[in-house]
C-alpha cells in the first residue's frame, strides 16, 4: 500500500470515527432530553433513578466523560443531569 493511499485511509477511519461519535452524542442528549424531566435550571434534568437503566446510565457517562454534561444523584432518588460545555476549554 503505498503512501498516499494509508493516508486517505487514516482519513476515512478518522472522519468515520468523528461521525460516530457525533451520533452517539446526539442520541445520548436527545435521551436525556426526552425521557428526563426538565428543572428549573437551564438545560437541567432531573431523571428517576428507578426509570434510568443501564443505557441511560451509559448515555449520561458518554456525556460526562466528554465535558458535554454534568450529573449527580440526589438524596430523593434522581440523576440531575445539566447539558452544556464543561470541556477544559471552556474553563480557560
């Protein structure tokens, strides 16, 4: 395999690997979105940890791990959830 053809596949695997990414970002918020109940806070929701499963579990780790979320549980049995930008970036 010459050059010029690993690198267009490293780009290929790359761009796929951004676009599956995007995807399961998109689909982790719209989970918490839609079966969440908003708060009072902006972007906020506060999920029931006897309705959140393994993959709503999943889905607000994916969104913490990445800075997109931040979530604690709370003494009356719920998962708050606050979506917005907690990358280190922001920060600075």
């Amino acid at each position: 395999m010459n050059a010029e053809r690993k690198i267009a596949r490293q780009l290929a695997e790359k761009m796929a690997d951004d676009r599956a990414h995007r995807i399961a970002t998109m689909a982790a918020e719209e989970l918490i979105r839609c079966e969440g109940v908003a708060t009072s806070g902006i972007d906020e929701f506060a999920i029931p940890q006897c309705q959140a499963d393994g993959h709503m579990r999943e889905c607000i780790a994916h969104l913490c791990w990445h800075g997109e979320a931040v979530s604690h549980e709370t003494d009356d049995g719920y998962i708050v959830v606050n979506i917005g930008d907690y990358t280190l970036e922001s920060l600075a």
